[in-house]
C-alpha cells in the first residue's frame, strides 16, 4: 500500500473504533441512568439529586486513585500538551479510563458532559494506532485529530462539526495538507454512531421561525449577552480550580466536599442534575413549568417571574456546577454545559423580551443560536460551535444567525484573553502549541542540542598563559569547588593577545565578567531566546542547580535547529 491508502484505511480503521468507544460510553450512561429512576415522587426525586451526584464524584475520584495511579489528566488540553511535548504520544490508559470515568460522573448525575472525555479517547486510539505502526510525528498527530474528530462526529452526530472541532483546537499552530483521513475518520464515527444507536438529530425544534433580517437586532443583543457570560463561564472555571487545588494531596476528600457541594444545588436547581439536554427538550415543548415543579421553588407558584428568576439563577449556577465536577474529582467537558445554558440564556432572553411586549420574538430560534454563543466564547471555537447547532439541529437555515452570535461571542472573550484561560498556563510555559509557529518550532527544541560543544572552561587558578593558549571567544571560569565565576572573552583578552600589556601578575579572577544572563536547565528555548535578544551576545553560560559549568548555549545553533525544524514542518 502507498502512503495516502495507508492513511485512508488507518483513518476508517481509527474512525470506527473511536466511534465504538463513543457508543459505549452512551450504551453505559444510559444504563446507569435507568437504573436510577428519577420518575418517583417529589420527597424522593430530592433524595435522588442529594445522594447519587456525591456518590458519583466520590466513586470516580477512587477508581481514579486505586486504579489509574492518581492520573487526573482529562481535559482537552492534556492531549494539546501531549502533542506538543511527548510527540503526540498519548497514555495507553486514555483509550478505555475515560469512558469508565466519565460514565460514571455523569451516570450518576455530574453536572458536565461526555463529548470531551469521547474526544480524548478517540485521540488516545488514533495516538496508539499510529504508535502500534511507528508512523512519524505527522502521521501520528494526524490520526490522533483525527480520532478526536471521530469521537465528536459519533456523540453529536455531526461530522463537519467534528472536523473544525479538530481543527480549531487539537491542530492549532500545525500546518496539515493529508486531511482527507481526518475527514473520513469523522464520517466514520457519525455513521456507526447513527446506525447502532438510531438516534434523533439532538435537538429536533421543527417548529423553529423562519430567519427574518428584521430579527437581527435580537441576534446581535444575545451575541453580546452569551460573550460575556462565556467569560463569567470561564472565570468560574479557574475560581472554583483554584480553591480545590488546595485539596490536591486529598482526593477522596476533595471528592467529598465536591460531591455534596453538587448535590446541594442539584436538590436546589434539579436542572443542574446531569448533562441537562432533557431540560431544552422540555422547554422546546413548551413544559418549563415541569422544571419548575421539580424543584423547590415549586412552592412559590410558576408565574413568568417565578420562571425567569428559576432559569436565571440556574444559568449563573451551571457555572459552579459544571466546574465543582469537574475540579474535584469528576470526569466530563464542558461541551454539554455550554450547550444547555447557552439553550436556557436565549430561552430566558426570548421570554423576557415577550414579557416586555416585543412582537414575533424568535425564541425558539434564540434557544439554538445561544447554545452555538455560549459554546463559541467558552471553547474559542466558534466553527465548530457554529456547525454542530446546524448538524445537530437541521438549522442549516440559520448560519446567519449562528454565525452573528458565534463571531460576537468568540471577539468578546478574544478582547479578555487572546488564549482560552483554560490553555493560557500551558501556553505560557511553551507546553502546547499557539497561533504562533514561530514559539511551537522553538518549544520543540532542547536546550541539550543547542550547546556548543567547543566550550572551554578554564579555572581561577590557572595562569594567564594558559588562559592565552586555550583563548577561544569565550571562556568560563570557574573556581577550585568547580562554581561557575564568570566569563573570559576577547575584550579582557585583547591587550594581552596583542602583547600591550603584560601577563605577569594578572589573575583570571581579576579579568572575569558576570554575563548578562545565565540559563538554567528549566529554561525554556523560547526564554533563552529572548535573553539573547536583549544581551545581543551569541553564547550565554548554562548552569545547574549547583552551579556548576555545563556549557555554552549557542545562539547560532538555536537558529540551525530552528531552521531544520522549520524545513520538516514545510514539507
């Protein structure tokens, strides 16, 4: 087989099994799900939102501890990272550990949902193909997207969404022409998934409005309103990280506390309670009173008010709720949040504008093009954002729409942080790859290879004839406990190599300079560059922890790395 039929045939075989694991991991929520029948009496519904969130969390939390050896990387970005910094080689655990998590956070209840978790397992089976085969970087991080676009594809029934979603987020900052395994690995996953599972397009409204350009004022206003609460979305996120950091040495406490944090508001604001689709589907059919009913605030009546409070507070909870299952224990993604508060914001936009006497008020239409704002600004993905609402929907009549709201919402969050704050860490340290080729080629090189291995090191004791006989542009110095001194070049050496001044009675300790900047091994390339920017030298000391000389870190031989990196990643 050639190259190209190679990949084609990897891209259906990759396609297929991420679209199995896809299944199974719906077929296992499912299971989990009826067998916890939540058609029971009001007392006892509240009992079932109280308890099973915190055994969930907690269950995951220990198969995740005695299991899996603490490995708590889940997230999207881990697979970024595993790009970028181990040759796109993915754990071999990634390929079932999500699904078993996952399932049972949001089995049980965990406020998030399970197309992250399908995605990084398509990506760990693309990684692994590839790695079974000994493909090469590109073949590998070809298959691994292309697993990732599977994954999605099968859970939403949406291929086109599947492959921006590869696109705009695993492939960033990487240039790729061989797509068509990508494309056909996508297909692959939605038809498997659609023929085993039979499902309904996921968000079936045919009773939506006709677009009219005359509703575009609507549009516009709920661009801006899912924008920024994407970015409220997003802050939530770190917040609630960041308080259950401290936590890290505990799990299972950490499960804990996170558990009944989530059973608290799932018995407060029942919509909170699982992945949340139910909860659009029911508003769709005109029924928001149900959720009103199941809760507490059923005792103060269900007039509009009553409604747009209940559906505003449980908009601003998802926030919390999503990310205590997150942070503290759970598995899932934020696809499914997204997507159900971006549906409850335009819901609860279109009905206050009712209220108010607007006519013909597009709300059903406001519904679906919110899930598409609220994804865009959360994920800064506003393609796939845009073309999951259309596959999923059959709302292919309204891109204007959705493409109005997606692009309002993704500029806002843009304006707050050019990165999404979820990768911005990683990206900081030159841990995953950005928009910018210029740091994703520096990130791949070591410092190791970037040592001239001419560095001459020369001691405080040593006398200056010596010195002159090794004279090289640049010398260390180091003192009789072998501790980096300083410097030695052809400044302090001129007078000496051109006999105007004598040698006798000069000590190297005397002529020795500090350098402008010393490197350590931690450094990153792109760190070392901008100190040879700013001293405008072409060698600098690195040093380990003991300081002790290692070598000179050559600028040219940054620049030669460079330009071979940049050559492959061309070709």
């Amino acid at each position: 087989m050639t190259r190209s039929q190679f990949l084609v045939l990897s891209g259906i075989l990759v396609g297929l099994s991420a679209g199995s694991a896809g299944v199974i991991l719906k077929v296992f929520v499912h299971y989990i799900q009826s067998s916890i029948s939540t058609d029971v009496p009001f007392e006892e519904r509240l009992l079932i939102y109280g308890i099973f969130p915190l055994i969930g969390i907690t269950l995951t939390a220990f198969i995740v501890k005695y299991f899996f050896s603490g490995d708590e990387e889940k997230e999207i970005s881990f697979v970024l990272k595993d790009i970028s910094k181990k040759q796109s080689k993915v754990k071999i655990t990634k390929m079932y550990s999500q699904i078993l998590q996952s399932g049972i956070t949001v089995g049980f209840g965990g406020s998030v949902g399970l197309e992250t978790p399908i995605a990084v397992t398509g990506s760990a089976i693309g990684s692994n193909y590839a790695q079974r085969y000994r493909l090469g970087f590109k073949e590998r991080t070809l298959l691994l997207a292309a697993g990732a676009a599977a994954g999605i594809s099968a859970a939403f029934n949406a291929p086109i969404a599947g492959i921006m979603f590869a696109f705009e987020i695993i492939l960033t900052g990487l240039v790729f022409t061989d797509f068509i395994p990508l494309v056909i690995a996508s297909i692959c996953g939605s038809l498997l998934s659609t023929i085993i599972l039979n499902e309904d397009i996921l968000f079936n409204f045919q009773a939506r409005e006709t677009f009219n350009y005359i509703n575009v004022i609507y549009f516009l206003g709920l661009g801006v309103l899912t924008g920024f609460y994407s970015r409220y979305f997003l802050l939530v996120g770190q917040f609630v990280h960041k308080f259950f950091e401290g936590f890290k040495k505990q799990m299972l406490l950490k499960a804990i506390l996170g558990g009944l944090m989530l059973s608290v508001l799932c018995v407060l604001f029942p919509p909170l309670f699982g992945e949340g689709y139910i909860n659009i589907r029911t508003i769709y059919q005109g029924k928001v009173e149900l959720l009103i009913e199941d809760s507490l605030f059923s005792y103060f009546g269900n007039s509009e008010l009553i409604i747009i409070l209940f559906l505003s507070l449980t908009i601003l909870l998802k926030a919390f709720a999503t990310s205590i299952t997150l942070y503290s224990g759970g598995n899932g993604g934020n696809f499914a949040p997204s997507l159900m508060a971006g549906g409850l914001l335009g819901f609860v936009f279109g009905f206050s504008l009712e209220l108010m006497g607007f006519t013909e008020v597009p709300t059903t239409n406001l519904m679906l093009v919110g899930m598409a704002g609220v994804m865009s600004g959360a994920m800064y993905a506003p393609l796939t954002a845009i073309f999951l609402i259309a596959e999923s929907s059959s709302g292919y009549d309204l891109f204007i729409p959705l493409m109005i709201v997606s692009v309002i919402s993704y500029l806002i969050n843009r304006s707050f942080s050019p990165i999404n704050p979820s990768f911005k860490e990683l990206a900081e340290k030159g841990d995953i790859f950005t928009t910018r080729q210029d740091q994703n080629i520096l990130s791949q090189i070591s410092l190791k290879d970037c040592i001239n291995p001419s560095s001459v090191q020369i001691c405080t004791t040593d006398s200056m004839e010596e010195v002159l006989h090794k004279f090289r542009n640049s010398m260390a110095v180091v003192d009789v406990n072998n501790q980096f001194w300083g410097l030695l070049n052809r400044e302090q050496l001129r007078p000496f190599l051109l006999n105007k001044e004598s040698a006798e009675g000069t000590s190297v300790s005397q002529l020795a300079i500090a350098p402008p900047f010393i490197i350590s091994p931690d450094d990153s390339v792109m760190e070392v560059t901008k100190m040879f920017d700013e001293a405008d030298v072409w060698q600098l000391p690195l040093l380990n922890e003991e300081r002790n000389f290692i070598g000179f870190i050559s600028r040219s031989k940054i620049l030669t790395n460079y330009r071979a990196l940049l050559r492959d990643y061309s070709e």
